[in-house]
C-alpha cells in the first residue's frame, strides 16, 4: 500500500486526474487535488475520498499555466499536508486546428499546461523527494507523445516534449530512488471524450456506436477505450515496490495504437 505516502495530482477535479486521486486514496495515500470546477462539486469529491478510503484529502485552486502557480502548489501542498512525494503531472487542455490557422494564444496555453507546468513542479518537489529517499514523478503524456496527428501541432509539441523531460529527469535522479516516468493514453473516457461522441454523432448523422468505432476509435486497433480507472491503476503501480525499476519510460497504454 501506499500508506504514508501524499500524492499530488494535478487536474484532478475530472476524468484521468479525477480517477488516479481516487485509485492513490485506495491505496491508502493521501491526495492533493487541483483542478478547475464547481467549488461544491470540488468539495463532495475531496470530502467522498476522506470518508471512503480513510485518508487525508485536500484541494489546492491554483492555474498551472502560472509558473508561480505551479510552485506555489507544491508549496502549499507541503505546508497543508506533506511534501509530496508521489508527483502526477496529468492537468492539460487540447485545441485541435491547422497550423497556419492556430491562435497563437492557444500554442502558447497548451505549451504552459501540458508542458512548462511539469518543469515548475517537478522542480519545486524534486529537492523534498531527494531529502526522503524516495519519490515518484508519473507525467500523463499521451499517444500523441510518441506519434504525430494532424490539426495537434501544439498538443503533439507538448506531449512530445514532456516525454523528452521526462527522460532527462529520469537520469538526472538516475542514483536516488525517485522514479520518474510518462503513461501515454490512447482515447481515454472522460467526460471530455464522451462529449465529443455525442457531438459527432449529431454532425456525421451516425449512431454514437458508429462514431466510436469509425471516428474516434479509429486510431485504436482494439476498438476499445482506455478506462479511467486502468490509468489510476497503472500510476498506483509504478509507485510500489515492483514498479521501482521503470525509469525515464514512455509507457503506451493505447490499444495498440503506436504498434503501427
Ligand atoms: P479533462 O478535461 O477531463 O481533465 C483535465 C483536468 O485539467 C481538469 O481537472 C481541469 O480542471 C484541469 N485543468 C485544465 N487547465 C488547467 C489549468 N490551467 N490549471 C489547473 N488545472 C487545469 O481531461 P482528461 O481527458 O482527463 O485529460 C487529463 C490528461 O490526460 C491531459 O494531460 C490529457 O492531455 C491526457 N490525455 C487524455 C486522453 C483522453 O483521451 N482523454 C488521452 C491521452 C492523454
């Protein structure tokens, strides 16, 4: 178990952020949740985590494409509860457009949050990792980390990019036992997703069965998505004992998806 443990999570207040404070509660570690949302559905999450896994949960409200934001954070984070020492870099957004059309405001949001935010944090919770001995840094890339798509130039740009960091990272704390590692998502079912099958539906006139196995799925060769659940289960995993030998790994959880 994960006993003892504080694991922030960043955009947990959804989908897979939402799922792996969850899977972490269950593990018995206490959780950190950040996010955008109803204050009063922040609270019901934060306070059903406390009750149902008997754990400490609290909730940070700080914008991650805020470099200051991020280090204040794990600053806070530290000061409410404990240094985390189980770090998830999982908050981002997507835009999906042509390049010579994309708003250069969007490139630059999708850059801070899906990128630059995991340097802030990783640097602000990197030295109390150090002082424990221990700690593990989990960044949510995603398939369009390892492959590229059309109309994602700044997504791919910053999943490309995080899994580079991730790498680096890795070897800079190579002799310590922090782990730091990339879980690359196919299509996962969140919130998110399930809204964009509604929509395609009504746009392709296809049932959403049909919209999930020739539009969104695609990609997928299983034809199946990734459930929410199986990412919290896999970030629990890398943190115990058998998972302390994957560093520096971008780790597809896809479907098949970059086999091809
Ligand atoms: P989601 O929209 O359901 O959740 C995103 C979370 O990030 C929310 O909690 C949101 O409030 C938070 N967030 C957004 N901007 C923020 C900001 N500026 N500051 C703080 N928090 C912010 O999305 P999701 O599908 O759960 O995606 C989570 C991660 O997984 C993302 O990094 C995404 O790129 C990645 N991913 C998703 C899929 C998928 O199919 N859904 C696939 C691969 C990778």
């Amino acid at each position: 178990g994960l006993q003892g443990r504080t694991a922030l999570i960043t955009g947990s207040t959804s989908g897979i952020g939402a799922a792996i404070a969850e899977k972490m509660a269950a593990a018995g570690a206490n959780v950190v949740l950040n996010g955008f949302g109803d204050a009063g559905e922040i609270e019901g999450q934060r306070s059903a985590l406390e009750r149902d896994h008997a754990i400490r949960a609290i909730y940070i409200n700080k914008d991650l494409s805020s470099g200051s934001e991020c280090r204040a954070l794990v600053a806070e984070a530290a000061a409410q509860l404990a240094p985390p020492d189980i770090l998830v870099n999982n908050a981002g957004i997507q835009h999906v457009a042509a390049i010579d059309e994309f708003p250069p405001e969007k490139w630059d949001a999708i850059i801070a949050i899906n990128l630059t935010s995991a340097f802030h944090t990783i640097a602000a919770a990197l030295p109390a990792m150090k002082d424990a001995g221990w700690g593990r840094i989990i960044n949510i890339a995603s398939a369009q980390g390892l492959v590229g798509s059309p109309f994602k130039s700044a997504y791919n740009a910053a999943k490309h990019g995080i899994i580079g960091m991730t790498k680096s990272v890795a070897l800079e704390v190579a002799r310590t036992k922090i782990t730091v590692n990339a879980i690359c998502p196919g299509y996962v079912r969140t919130p998110l997703v399930e809204g964009q099958v509604a929509d395609q539906a009504k746009a392709h006139d296809m049932s959403e069965e049909e919209v999930i196995e020739k539009v969104i799925l695609d990609a997928q060769p299983n034809k199946e998505f990734v459930e929410p659940g199986q990412l919290g289960d896999f970030a629990v995993f890398l943190c115990t004992e058998a998972g302390s030998s994957f560093t520096g790994a971008a780790l597809p959880m896809d479907g098949g998806w970059t086999a091809r």
